[in-house]
C-alpha cells in the first residue's frame, strides 16, 4: 500500500488569451513533478516564469487547460483537496477590519474548526508567529513582517498537511526571514510537506530538500537539491581550532596522490547574513532549538 | 485533534454565515452607519413640521404626516438602494484586488458560499439598518398621530355636542386619522423597500461577477435599476405597440430586451401605503414571491459565472 | 474572453427566458394591483415634463410621495402669492403623481373655489369683464377637479360630499342636481346621516323633483338623530304639506318640531329659505296661525318684511317675544 504523493502535477499546461490579436500565451507548458509527503520542495525561477500559476492551478484558483493537479490523491479542482492545504499567497492582505486574533478565528471557522479546539489552536499559533501581543490590533495596522507572519498562522490553522508558500521572504526582513525559514524546518520535523515558490536562491537553499526550475513555463532542471548544487569533483573539509602544521600535513597528505589538487584553504566567509544576526539578536523566542548554521562560530 | 469530514459539503449554511457575519462586520466598520445619523436629524427635523394653512380641508393632518413619512421612507429607500449597489459593487473586486480571495478559495470554501456568503452580508446589513431607522420612523410617527388625534378628537367632541355628528362619525374620523399613522401596512411597505433593494443587490452580485471594477459595476447596476423602473412604465407601450406587423425577429429581440430588466412596478405599493392605503398580506406575499424569484435567478447565473471565473 | 462572452450570452438567454415566462405573472401582478388601486398608472409623458429631470428620477426611483409633498409646498408657494395659474398646474402634476390621496383633490379645489374666486373678485390690474371670466372659469375648474378626483376614486365617500358641497355653497354659482347626486353617491357610500342630509337639501331645491325630495325626507327623519335640525324639520314639513299624505301617515306640527313654539321660531327662520331654493309649501299659512297664536306683534311679524331685513332687525326681538310669551 503506497501513500499518494502529497503533490502531483502531470503534464500541467495553461494557456491564457492575450488581447485579441497576439492570440494565446502559454503561461505553463507540460509541467510535471511529485513532491513526497514531509518534503521541503522549492519552485524557482524568474519572474513572469509560470511559478504562480502553477501553484493556483493546484490549488484550484485557476483551470487547468490541460494535465491533471492532485493534493494527497485529490483533484485540485475540487474542493475537498483544499481540505489539506494551507495557502500563503504573496503580499497577501487580509481583512484589514480583522484583527490578528479575528482573523485566525475566521479562517478556522472556514475549515470547519469549532471552539474549544479553535480557541486553543489560535492561541497556539498566535505564540508560534510571536503575534500574542498584537493579536487584538486591525490588520491595517500590522507591518509587512507582521502580515506575513498572520499569513503563515493562518495557513497552518487547520492542521494542513501540506503547506504552499509564495515568496514567503519576499520583503521581510533578516530577522523576519530567519524565523520563517526556522519555522519551515521545524515543519518540517513534524512530517508536514512544504511546497514554495521563491526567487529568493539563498533562502531556498536552505531550506528545501528538492527543487524544480522553471523558465517561461517549462521545468527545465528538477532533483535533490545537494545533488544539484554539488560540485562533484571537490570535497571540503572544515575544522575547528586546527593549527597550521596541521593544514600543512593535511596538504601534503593531499597532493601527494594522483589526480587530487589542492585548491583552497583559508577561513572560510561566513555570510553577510550571518554577521547580521550574530551582531543584532533576534528576540527571544520560547521554542525552537537554535540550528546550527553553516560557517558561523 | 481536527476531525476533517469525510467530503467537504457542497453547501454548507454555517460556512456561508460565517462569510456572511464577516461581510456584515467589514461594512459596519466602514463606518456605512452614519448615514443612520443623517436619518435621525431629518426625523427629528420633520418631526415639528407643520404644513402653512389657515382654513382649508380637514384631511390636512394626513397630509402631515404623509411629509413626514415620505421624506424619511425616501431616505430609507435611498439608503437600501445605496447599499444595495456599492456595497455588493464593492465586495468581490476589492476581494480580488487584495487577494484575500485566493487565501478563502486555497481554504476548502465552495465558490457558492462564497457568493451566498458575501450576498447575504449586506443584506444583513441592509436590514439591520431599515430596522433601526423603522423603529424611530414608527416612533416619531406614533407621537404625531397621537397629536393630530387629539385635535381631531376634540372636535369631533365639539361636533357631537353642537348635536352635528354622532358616535358613528366620530369613530369614522378616527380611523381616518389613525390609517395614516404607523400601521401593519406601512411595516410592509418598510418591508417591500427591504425586497426592492435584495433585488438590486443581486442585480450588482451578478454584475460583478462580469467585471474586477467596483466603479463599472455601479454605474452599470445604477442603470439597470432606473432602466427597470422606466421599462416598467415604457413596458406597456412596447408591449403593445411592438406586435405591429413588424419582423418577427426584431419583435421577439425587443420584447426579449425589455423582459431581460426586473420589474420593479408592483414595489409602487410603497407609495399608496404611504398616502395611507392599507397593504393587504397577500399582496406582500405576491411581492416576496416575486422578489426571491429575482434574487435567486440572479444568484445562481452569478454562481454559473463565478465559477469559471480566472483569479 | 471568449469564455467571458459565452458566459454573457448564457446569462441574457437565461434571463431573456425567464423574464418571457413570468411575463404572464408580472402583468396579472401589476394589473391586480392597479385595479385595487395599489398601483399608479405610468407617468404621462405631459407630467414627465414637468417634473424636470431631478423629480423625474425620484418619481421613476419609485417614490411619487415625496415628489408630490414638495410640490405641494411650492403650491403653497403660489398661494400665497396669488398666482394661480401656476397653483392650478402645480395641482394637476401633484394629481397625476398622487391621484388617490384625497386631499390633494380637496386642497387644490378649495384653492380654487375658494380663494382664487375671491381673489379675483377685485384682483388689481385684472379688468372687470375679465375678472368675472376668471372667476367662473377658476371656479369650473376647481369643480372640474374634484370631478376629476372622484372618477379617480368613485368609492372616496367624502370626497363626493366635498363635490356636493362645492355645488351648493352659498356665494358661488350653485347646481343643485350636481350636488343632489354628489351626496347621494356619498350617503350610499358611507351611510353617514349628514350627507344624508344634505342630499336631501339638495333635493329640495330642485323644484321639478319633488317626489324624490319627499321620498328622502321620510328616509332622512327615519333617522331619530336627524330630526333634530331645524332646517330637516322645516324641509320635511314643507315637502310634507306638499306629498300630502293620508292622516295616518301626517305628522303633526309638535312631532315634528317638539312644541308650537318651536315651529313658530323654526318656521320663521326657514322663511327666508326659499329665497335659496328651498319649499316651504304650507309656511305662510302656518306662521300666520301661530304668531295669532302668539299674539306677535305687526312690528316683528315675519312676513310683514322682507326676509333679509327681518332676520336683521327683528329677528332678536320676536325670538325673544316667542320664548317669553306662553
């Protein structure tokens, strides 16, 4: 007995009518992929490249022209699909005559979640996205962190299973983009299968698993993302507190056989990003283990 | 832990109230209720209003109180009408424009609820603020009735003394008096303004479903609405005047042209209860009828539509 | 696009289709109503015109009432003012709006009957033949209104009475046919006894129909409350000495009037009447009888002068004569 794929687009095509004349644009052309139930999958690729469509057509925004989109096993254009997901959209506003707390409530209600199990979740979430404090504040009233942060609340209210993020960092913050991406792994850890769209490649990096990239419509390179990235040929070592008679030995020990070149050694850079948050703590945060992040001391 | 349903329902009245009590709450904090206060001056206002006469015909306290209830049912007819319009005009586009539309949709919301839920927000809306303005019309209109009475009463006494009238005369006047006061048939009529505005809020809904600019819509719902007015009167005319020897085609198209617009003739009920006729139950009924026809036929094409519709 | 202009003909065809099959309904609808008089005709094209373009939306948005209130103030306007050709076209857009509420037919008559006939009875810069013109024609056009009024409303029981009224004032031209059948519409309408009553002074002033008037006159006093006006007992007894009915059937002087006292001051009073019409078969020789019975003095005698000097000069002292007297 096997577990449907969490995701999975076969042969997806969707056409739009341009004004008249220029008659029909492919926004999507045979795209297929399966993400895996408990993955992190990445869509990159520039804008205006069919990443959004995509991910409306299978979340039932948009008809497919051609090509089938299932969630868990069900037809996207169903309804019942919908059941499972949650939906981060890009910029999303919500209501903003909501509040933080109203608006959790709202969209739970939609899925069909009652009180007290409600009340508890929008409690729990509220502290997951460190909003507790501005729970009872309009939406007008919330920064751009903030709304994406109730964004994210919002689409895990009803327990999804499988969670679609579009450009989830796009304009948030370091800091802000830090917790998102933690509260991506720590999703993660709990078996839920990610599915975003980002032009952002840094942040991708690291935080997906696989990753598809598509361009103008097609998805031209697709697999594990640490074999895609991988410079085959080369290897990298890194250590902590090693004297330079070691590094000296190490390099002997190197060239010495056939083949290998010594290409590099020295301190390895740690990433702006790094720096940043090493000078500028986050505030504190209940949960979360820290993770280890690479380059940092 | 959550319990999904097997099926998500293809209707479900509980997901569309919640839709609907979020609409009405989006329109409450728009601040739509100040129009109520302008209501309140105006009847206040109209309240010591007295008509100029001297000596003239007895049915002026009628008259009266017909000024102060066609001013004030005029701005309640306003007011449904208003929000009727813009306020479902508005709905759907700016859903669409902020994209809140794509995060109800990615949840598991039918696009049905959708629509019902947004529709039934205003007039929930709608309803709640003809009720208010009813009751301080009605009360208003109560403490005038009474005054006139009084007067006419004390006349009547004068009359029935001086040997000129009897008991019977006397009742007479007061019924008179007391049918342009608040009666069961101006509720309805209150009621009629109610449905007349359900209509055209339809009318927007579906009109909307045609088109992402709040602005478009209006001006073209506006339309619709005096155009039915008008082809409720120019109706007969065509009606009878196009069935002359004419082609066949070009009677059927305008005949089907003028049948297309909603019918909003019989609600000039209003007016007659106004000047103070009585409105029997049945003809509200008849009015009812034919308003959920309206309503429902305009919110299922706006379903038939909506549903293809690319976000 | 094209998905766009599909969907559009599919909502004009389906709403083409169902307004063709509920047409049938609309119609008995809308026709039901406006026989119950619940509904208006369409505006005429006339009165489209005068409302102006902001009258028009409202009255087409469905709220005549409101148009017609403000008219009528502008009426009052023009009352005020003394234009009353204007007044009377304001009236004919208020009736066209509103033509069941009874009182804009009322007002807009009385204005006319009323105020503009006086009015133009020595209406400065108006030449005299011409103001007598006017007068009658603002007259017959304040008739022509409740005329109009009750064709619009044939079951409007007083506002047949306020027709018969306008026809049988005192100072206006007087028809006393017209006001006859005014009041016996009202009266069978509404079964109220003063239009009953007056039906019957309307009656009896036409002097070729005295049977009828006679026939009402037992109608009328077969209503104990009428009785007791003076101008129904002195009707009654001059159409009484008219019919002259068989004994038993003849109502003597103290039934109808309560005492010879009574009579006598009635009967003196009513004298004068025929002056306006009235019969008043049988007077002379009674009020002879009764001031012989009363021993009244030539001075104050009632027919010893013209009516109208009478009732001014000697009218006090001869009540006072009676009622002291016996």
């Amino acid at each position: 007995m096997s577990t449907p794929p969490a995701v999975e687009v076969h042969n997806l095509v969707k056409d739009f009518r341009g004004p008249l004349r220029r008659g029909t644009i492919r926004a999507v052309n045979k795209v297929s992929f399966q993400i895996a139930p408990g993955e992190v999958y990445g869509l990159i690729g520039p804008n205006g490249s069919g990443k959004s469509t995509t991910m409306k057509a299978l979340l039932g925004l948009v008809a497919p022209t051609a090509g089938r989109c299932a969630i868990f096993g069900k037809d996207a254009t169903k309804v019942d699909s919908r059941r499972e997901v949650g939906f981060l959209p890009e910029n999303p506003y919500f209501y903003k005559h909501l509040s933080g707390r109203e608006t959790l409530r709202f969209f739970g209600k939609l899925c069909g979640m009652r009180d007290p199990e409600l009340r508890n979740r929008t409690n729990e979430l509220l502290e997951l996205v460190d909003l507790t404090e501005a729970r009872h504040r309009r939406l007008g009233g919330y920064s751009k962190g903030m709304l994406q942060r109730i964004g994210l609340a919002q689409a895990l209210v009803q327990n999804p299973r499988l969670l679609v993020l579009d450009e989830p960092t796009a304009g948030v913050d370091p800091i802000g983009s830090r917790q998102i991406r933690d509260l991506i792994l720590e999703l993660r850890s709990q078996g839920i299968t990610v599915f975003l769209c980002s032009h952002l490649l840094e942040q991708v990096q690291q935080v997906c698993d696989r990753v598809g990239i598509i361009d103008r419509g097609r998805l031209v390179r697709e697999g594990r993302l640490d074999d895609l990235v991988a410079i085959e040929d080369q290897t990298e070592i890194v250590l902590a507190n090693a004297p330079p008679e070691l590094i000296e030995d190490l390099r002997r020990l190197a060239t010495a056989r056939k083949g290998v070149r010594w290409i590099r050694s020295g301190h390895p850079r740690t990433t702006l990003e790094g720096l940043f948050l090493r000078e500028i703590p986050a505030p504190a945060r209940p949960t979360n283990p820290p993770h280890p992040e690479p380059g940092a001391s | 832990m959550n319990q999904h349903p097997a099926r998500t329902p293809f209707f479900s009245p509980r997901r569309v109230m919640i839709l609907a009590g979020n609409t009405f709450t989006q329109l409450v904090r728009m601040k739509i209720f100040y129009f109520l206060l302008i209501f309140i001056v105006i009847a206040i206002v109209l309240n010591f209003f007295r008509l100029p006469h001297t000596v003239g015909p007895e049915s002026v306290g009628a008259e009266e109180l017909r000024s102060l209830k066609s001013p004030l049912i005029g701005v309640m007819k306003l007011f449904a009408v208003i929000l009727g319009i813009a306020a479902t005009a508005l709905l759907i586009p700016r859903d669409l424009e902020d994209r809140t539309l794509y995060t109800i949709l990615a949840k598991p919301v039918p696009r049905l609820d959708y629509l019902l839920g947004k529709f039934l927000g205003v007039l929930a809306l709608i309803l709640v603020g003809l009720a208010a303005m009813a009751i301080l019309l009605n009360v208003v209109l109560h403490f005038r009735t009474q005054e006139i009475l009084a007067e006419r009463m004390a006349l009547a006494d004068g009359m029935i003394e001086r040997g000129y009238w009897t008991e019977a005369d006397r009742q007479g006047e007061r019924l008179e008096v007391l049918r342009h006061g608040p009666t069961w048939s101006l509720q309805g009529a209150l009621l009629a303004v109610f449905l007349e505005a359900a209509v055209i809020a339809a009318a927007a809904l579906l009109i909307s479903t045609f088109s992402s600019s709040t602005l478009f819509t209006v001006v073209i719902t506006t339309l619709v609405y005096f155009i039915g007015h008008f082809v409720a009167d120019g109706r007969e005319f065509w009606l009878r005047t196009s069935s002359l020897g004419e082609d066949l085609t070009v009677h059927l198209a305008s005949r089907a042209l003028v049948v297309m617009f909603p019918d909003f003739r019989p609600f000039g009920v209003v007016d007659e209860a106004i000047a103070g006729q009585a409105l029997p139950p049945s003809v509200l009924g008849a009015l009812a009828l034919s308003s959920f026809f309206y309503v429902g036929i305009y919110v299922v094409l706006s379903w038939f539509v909506f549903s293809d519709k690319e976000i | 696009m094209i998905t766009t202009f599909r969907n559009l003909a599919v909502v004009f065809a389906v709403l083409a289709a169902s307004g063709l099959a509920r047409l049938p309904l609309d119609e008995r609808l809308t026709g039901g109503l406006r026989r119950r008089g619940l509904l208006q005709e369409p505006l005429s094209i006339e009165t489209r015109e005068d409302l102006g373009q902001t009258g028009l939306a409202i009255a087409l948005g469905g709220l005549r009432s409101l148009i017609a209130s403000l008219l009528n103030l502008r009426a009052h306007v023009h009352w005020e003012n003394q234009e009353w050709f204007e007044l009377e076209q304001t009236y004919r857009t208020i009736h066209a709006l509103q033509p069941r509420t009874r009182y804009y037919w009322e007002v807009a008559a009385w204005h006319l009957i009323s105020n503009a006939y006086r009015d133009y009875h020595d209406k400065p810069g108006v030449p005299p033949g011409r103001r007598r013109e006017l007068q009658k024609r603002f007259f017959e056009k304040g008739i022509g209104f409740l005329e109009e009024g009750v064709r619009k409303n044939p079951d409007d029981w007083r506002l047949w009475a306020t027709l018969g009224f306008s026809h049988s004032q005192p100072w206006r031209p007087r028809n006393d046919a017209a006001a006859a059948e005014a009041y016996r519409r009202a009266y069978q309408l509404s079964g109220n006894l003063q239009t009953q009553r007056h039906y019957l002074y309307a009656l009896s002033r036409i002097p070729d129909n005295r049977a009828a008037a006679w026939e009402t006159a037992q109608a009328v006093w077969a209503a104990p409350h009428n009785r007791k006006f003076p101008t129904v007992r002195s009707t009654y007894y001059a159409l009484q000495q008219w019919a002259d009915p068989p004994p038993s059937r003849t109502l003597g002087i103290e039934e109808i009037f309560g005492s010879r006292r009574n009579a006598l001051l009635n009967l003196a009073d009513s004298w004068h009447l025929k002056e306006q019409g009235f019969p008043v078969y049988g007077f002379r020789e009674t009020i002879e009888e009764l001031c012989r019975e009363f021993d009244v003095p030539e001075e104050i005698h009632p027919l010893r002068h013209p009516p109208r000097q009478w009732m001014g000069r000697h009218r006090g002292a001869f009540r006072d004569w009676v009622r002291r007297n016996r």
